[in-house]
C-alpha cells in the first residue's frame, strides 16, 4: 500500500514494506494513476475539460527539464550513500513516449514519456533501507507523497515514489542500480498548448 513520505522513519521503513507487500494488488492499481488516470489530483472536477486541465501543467519540454532535474538529485544523494556503484555523470536519457490514457487520449500534442540514469553497480543492501529513506527525502521536496515498497530483500530492492500529476519515480538494484522516471504522468507539448491557447 502507498505510505506517506512524511511519516516514514527508518525503523518503521520494515514494516512498512511488509504491510505494503501484503497489499500489492491493491496498491498496484491504487498507488500508480499512471499517465493523467480521472484518480490524478489535477483531473478533478467535472467543469474543467482535459485540455483546460493540461493547458493549467507545465508544457512536456518544461516538465522534461523538471523531471531532470528531480533524477539528478536523487543521483546525487544516493552517491553519497553508495560512491562505489559506478554512477553515471550525464543527464538522464529519455526512455520514449506514447499517448496519454482517458481522460486525456484525446487531446492534441497530450503525451508521457520515462527519462533513466543509475549506476553500473550495486547499492550494497545494507544500504537499501537508508537508500529507499533518501530518496523519499529528496522527492518529498518535488510533491511527491506517497511511496511503494514493491521489494526489499537481499539482492533484488524496488521502491516507487508517486507525484501529484500521476508520475512515478521508481529506484531498484540489482547487480545495477536504476533511477527511473517509469512514468512522467500526462503533458502537452508548447507548440500544443500555444496552438489551445489561440483557439480558445
């Protein structure tokens, strides 16, 4: 289940995964409203169509550049946390886009898109548990408020971190460690939004 990030300590963070565990179908279609979901927070409201909802979000160019900047700093704690994972220095790549899903799949220029960076090693998983800690901190100041331990054990840690327009910042290790913008929640493009402007 989804926990709020300001509630969450360190010595709760355990029991926190396991009651999240015990309800991962549940929390799988309730943490996650994906890309502009009728659950995402901005949606709401019966008088404002999807358009006017995405006219009042920043353009995808201005939310690509603030999602960005949300991975990098996430980057740059978790590297203070594990300096030996091999972390990659460049910006984030983007990971592709697609059209958004109701109440938005029909407005014009409406898109998603993921962005990646991490690490070619591993945070060692007694670090895990202060990882998952960090990034909740970092995120916390970027809206985000909810988080969802998927796995936490020795080898394999995944955790989502979920934002007021539907986007999901997800971190997970391996033999690599990822920092996965998996969903950047629904945007219009500038040249969209200019062209809704002028035809209103």
């Amino acid at each position: 289940m989804a926990t709020n990030l300001s509630a969450m300590s360190a010595e709760r963070l355990r029991a926190a995964c396991a009651a999240a565990l015990a309800a991962l179908a549940l929390a799988a279609s309730g943490c996650s409203n994906g890309s502009g979901s009728s659950d995402d927070s901005s949606a709401k409201g019966d008088d404002v169509s999807p358009t006017e909802q995405l006219l009042a979000r920043p353009s995808s160019e201005q939310a690509a550049t603030m999602y960005q900047g949300q991975l990098v700093r996430v980057r740059d704690a978790l590297k203070k946390l594990a300096p030996d994972a091999d972390w990659d220095d460049t910006p984030p790549i983007k990971t592709g886009g697609s059209l958004c899903r109701d109440p938005f799949g029909d407005v014009d220029g409406a898109q998603v898109f993921g962005l990646f960076t991490g690490g070619g090693g591993a945070i060692p998983d007694e670090d895990w548990d202060q990882a998952i800690k960090t990034t909740a901190a970092v995120l916390e100041r970027e809206g985000y408020d909810r988080v969802h331990v998927t796995v936490n054990k020795p080898g394999l840690h995944e955790a989502s971190f979920y934002g007021e327009y539907g986007n999901v910042v997800t971190i997970s290790g391996q033999r690599s460690t990822s920092i996965d913008l998996a969903d950047s929640g629904c945007f219009m493009s500038a040249e969209a939004q200019a062209a809704a402007r002028s035809g209103q």
